[in-house]
C-alpha cells in the first residue's frame, strides 16, 4: 500500500524524518508531498525544499518527493491513494490534525488518515522552532540534517 506523508516542510527536520522512516517501514511506498501555498512566505522554494528532501532520503528506496498545489484529497486521489499519513507532537496537533482529517473524510469519503506519533526525541521539535533557533545563531545541527543546515548558511541565515 502507497500512503502520502504531505507538509511544507519548511525546512525538513529530524522529526518529519523520523515519521518517514518509521512510514516506509509500515507501507510499501511513501510519497513525501511538499505543499505549494503561494499565498505563504516560505524560507525555501518548493524546489529547493523538494531538492533537501530528496538528498535526506536518498537512501531509502521506497520514498518518492513530489510536490502539490490545492486541495490534499485531490492530490491524493490522482495518486490512487487513500491513505494519508500525518505526524502528531502533541495534543495540539492532534486537535489541528483531527480537523483536516475529518474535512478531507468529508470531501472524500475513500480517503483515511492515520496518525504516527513522532518520537519523544522529536517531540518539540518544528520547522518554525528551526528557523527562530537559526535566526538567533543558536546551532540547528541537532534539528535538521547536515544538507538544510547548508542551505541555510547558504542564504546567510546562520553563521
């Protein structure tokens, strides 16, 4: 079964890793979906993001990166897919995520989601957790892989 793990990631952490790789060990193929919202300023373009997620999956041979733009079901259900599998830190996600969960259900009743608790080690951790770290020089080398602390320094985010 393919399911399809989406988000901004924004940049991508050990945490949204951590849900990748614990996915590919369950399902036979994960499609890591980055989200195109245009109407958001993110810190990294979709290519860029899309190009740190394929050098910090490289070696895991059941995970395609792809990107989509408008409503998650229709994403989804162009894949043939109906699973969707979305990451939990804590209550808060939880209610947030129960919300779109529930939303794509109604829009598409084939669809499901299931909820992967992220590992305690990763529990605090967030994209935007990331960049106030780095935008105060405080060292990100614990949060997210080497490539995104490059690219980072690359756009004189962090020293």
């Amino acid at each position: 079964m393919a399911v399809v793990y989406p988000g901004s990631f924004d940049p991508v952490t050990y945490g949204h890793l951590d849900i990748i790789k614990r996915s590919r060990r369950k399902f036979d193929k994960v499609i890591v979906a980055v989200l195109n919202n245009p109407s958001k300023k993110a810190l990294f373009s979709v290519e860029e993001r899309i190009e740190l997620l394929k050098k910090a999956t490289k070696n895991m041979d059941n995970v395609e990166i792809d990107c989509f733009t408008g409503l998650l079901v229709d994403y989804v259900k162009g894949k043939d897919i109906s699973m969707i599998i979305k990451g939990l830190r804590a209550v808060s996600d939880f209610e947030y995520e129960l919300q779109m969960a529930l939303m794509n259900n109604r829009l598409n009743t084939d669809i499901e989601t299931f909820f992967l608790m992220t590992g305690s080690e990763y529990s605090f951790l967030s994209s935007s957790l990331v960049k106030e770290v780095a935008k105060f020089d405080g060292d990100i080398s614990q949060l997210v892989p080497k490539e995104v602390e490059l690219a980072m320094k690359e756009k004189n985010l962090i020293k």
